[in-house]
C-alpha cells in the first residue's frame, strides 16, 4: 500500500513566499539544535523528521521551555494529561518498541509503570500516573512522545484512495493535534474540515494553513 502526501493542500495561505523562506531558517536552527532528538524520534516512531521539525516550528518555535496557558510544554507543546494518554493508548495496542520504553522509563521512572497498568484512563488502581510538567519538558521525552501522538493521528486520519493509495489527511492531523486527541472532526472534505477549524478557533484553522497551505511548512520542508 502506498502512503500519499499531497502538500500544499490548499491554495490558501497564512505564510507569505519571504515568510517561508524565513521559516525554514528557523526550522534548519531547530534542527542544529535538536537534531539529534528528533532524528531519535522519527525512527522509533516512523513519523518523518520533517514532521516533526514542523510541528516544533509551530508549536514552540523550537523552545524547549515554551508554555501555553492551558499547561502544554516543550518544543511539542504537550499537556501532562496528553502524554499519558498518548503514552497508555500506544502502550494498550502494542504499539510502544522497548527502545521507546527505557527512553521513557530515564525521564518518567515508576509513573511508567503505573501508566501502563493502567486498563484505561482515569483508571484509580494503576497507582500514581499524573505527570508534571517537568517530567515531560526535556527536548528528548517531549519530541518522542509528540512523535508518538503524531503517528496516532496519522494511522487514524489516513484515508484509502484505491486498493493500493491511501492519503494523509494533515489537516485532520493538525485540527486533533491542536484540539484535542479526543475532538472528533464532522466534516468529511478538506474545505468542510477547514472551514470547522476556522469556527472551532481562529487558532485551529490557521494551524491547518501554516502546515499545509500554500508556503505552509511541509509545502517548503518536503
């Protein structure tokens, strides 16, 4: 089966043609900076680097000590409450390789443990899993559970084209991304999927254009 990503997806733009150029110096900083990490991510999760390095640009401008009003953190800009269930859900479905364990184990010790006793979320006999904030913001554990969460949504809004295409929906990837894993989308098309963003939150649906509008970041990146 063949995985198609079809970028730009609209003709509609936030970036301007000077500000792509401008931002791929940014992610190509990001990238000097945090290379390491994210290559370390996009391997153990199948994610593409560039993804992630445009998911970084948006999310954090590639400040591993960003934080936004509702509690996310780190250059993924995650919630606590997102990394453990982005962690029990991969963990519930095998999804979770024993590389991506120990790196999780380094930074979340015991809680891990309790994470994945968990038999579902808010489950109270699993022990402790609540998680801090400076437990996940460290550029290492914030990329690969990001990376994690990134290829959730992409397994899950990959729709199939023909017996041997199936498509990547970004912008069903970004809209879940910035809401919220659980939001569920209503509309079926790109337009009707934008046009839902832009009603849910000026936020959500200039999201959708700054990763794959026109000079979007994967329109320059890939």
């Amino acid at each position: 089966m063949t995985l198609i990503s079809r970028v730009p997806m609209t003709a509609e733009m936030y970036y301007t043609a000077s500000q792509a150029v401008g931002n791929l110096d940014m992610v190509r900083s990001i990238r000097n900076q945090y290379g390491t990490f994210i290559q370390q991510a996009s391997e153990l999760t199948n994610v593409p680097s560039a993804v992630i390095e445009a998911f970084c640009f948006i999310e954090s401008a590639g400040n591993p000590n960003a934080k936004s009003s509702a509690g996310a953190v780190g250059l993924m800009q995650l919630t606590p409450d997102t990394c453990v269930t982005a962690i029990h859900l991969d963990n519930k479905e095998n999804r979770v390789s024993d590389e991506q364990l120990d790196l999780l184990a380094s930074y979340l010790g015991n809680k891990l443990v309790n994470i994945r006793k968990l038999r579902y979320l808010g489950d109270d006999k699993a022990g402790n899993t609540k998680l801090v904030a400076s437990e996940v913001m460290s550029p290492e554990v914030n990329l690969l559970i990001g990376a994690m969460l990134l290829g959730r949504l992409i397994d899950e809004s990959t729709q199939i084209l023909t017996l041997t295409d199936q498509l990547i929906r970004w912008d069903k990837v970004v809209f879940r991304y910035n809401a919220g894993y659980f939001y569920k989308i209503k509309a079926k098309t790109f337009a009707g999927v934008l046009a839902e963003a832009k009603a849910k939150a000026t936020e959500t649906g200039n999201y959708i254009l700054k990763l794959v509008g026109k000079n979007g970041l994967l329109d320059t990146l890939t």
